[in-house]
C-alpha cells in the first residue's frame, strides 16, 4: 500500500495551502522530497507530522524562527532549549492576560460612565478618547512603532 502524498494531497490533510508547504520548503522547515526523473515529488507520512507539528507550535503561539529551534529539539536533542523557549512564551502570554484584564477593566469603567450618564449629549468614552487624542499616552516602543503588540 503507498503512503506517499502529492504536494495537494499534503497540503489538504495538513490543513494548510499548497503554496503554505512551498513556503515552509524554503524557510528550511520542511525537506523537499527528492523526484524521480521527470516525476511528481512524493511526500511520506513523516512530512505530514512534520506539518502537523509546525501547526501545533503556530496553534501555541510560537514563531517560525521558534518552531525552526523545536523541530531541532525534536531530531534527538535535550529538552531544556525547548522548554525555555515554552517558558518565553507562557512569560509572553501572562503578561498579554495582563494587559488585556487591564483593559478589560478600563472599557467597563467607561461603559458603566456611558449607562450613568444615560442619553446626554456629552458621552464619557468619546470625551475620554478625544482627551487621549490630544495628550495621547505613549503605548508603542521605538521597534514596533504604530503597530499593535504581536500576540505571540
């Protein structure tokens, strides 16, 4: 029985594009398959795990570059680099959580201002927003300048 896989055929039980797999080739974290002459490359079920491992670490937050340093750890080394790079990221993560109760807690305050101001002309949440407007409270650093933080 034949195990081996067409690039679509990959991609497809994978759940990624076929174009996600070329991609993937040339980031270094998938193998090319080798072709016979004039043939269709064929990709083995250890290239799916492979997929479904890269997509499992992306589920978890880590980048590419990160998944790269895993799938190392995966081919035979020690698990410390791989848990210090899950230690990063749960570290990312708490303070992620942190920020977002804190602006959690910041839309409720407002919108509890909105409901005990009722219907008037004045809204609580727009005068807040104009007053950041004009004082705007600095919130991104020099490297990611005008861009949302990355959740992960």
């Amino acid at each position: 029985m034949d195990h081996t896989l067409t690039i679509g055929k990959l991609a497809k039980a994978a759940g990624v594009g076929v174009e996600t797999v070329r991609y993937y080739h040339r980031c270094g974290l998938l193998p090319v398959p080798e072709r016979a002459y004039g043939a269709i490359r064929q990709y083995s079920q250890q290239s799916l795990q492979r997929l479904h491992f890269i997509r499992q670490a992306q589920s978890l937050g880590f980048t590419l570059d990160e998944v790269r340093v895993l799938l190392r750890q995966n081919d035979g080394s020690t698990c410390s680099t791989a848990r210090a790079l899950a230690e990063q990221k749960l570290s990312l993560v708490e303070e992620r959580l942190k920020d977002l109760r804190r602006l959690r807690a910041e839309l409720k305050n407002l919108i509890g201002q909105c409901h005990a101001n009722g219907n008037e002309a004045s809204c609580p949440l727009i005068d807040t927003l104009l007053v950041a407007a004009v004082d705007p409270v600095p919130t991104c650093t020099s490297k990611n300048r005008g861009r949302m933080p990355r959740a992960g």
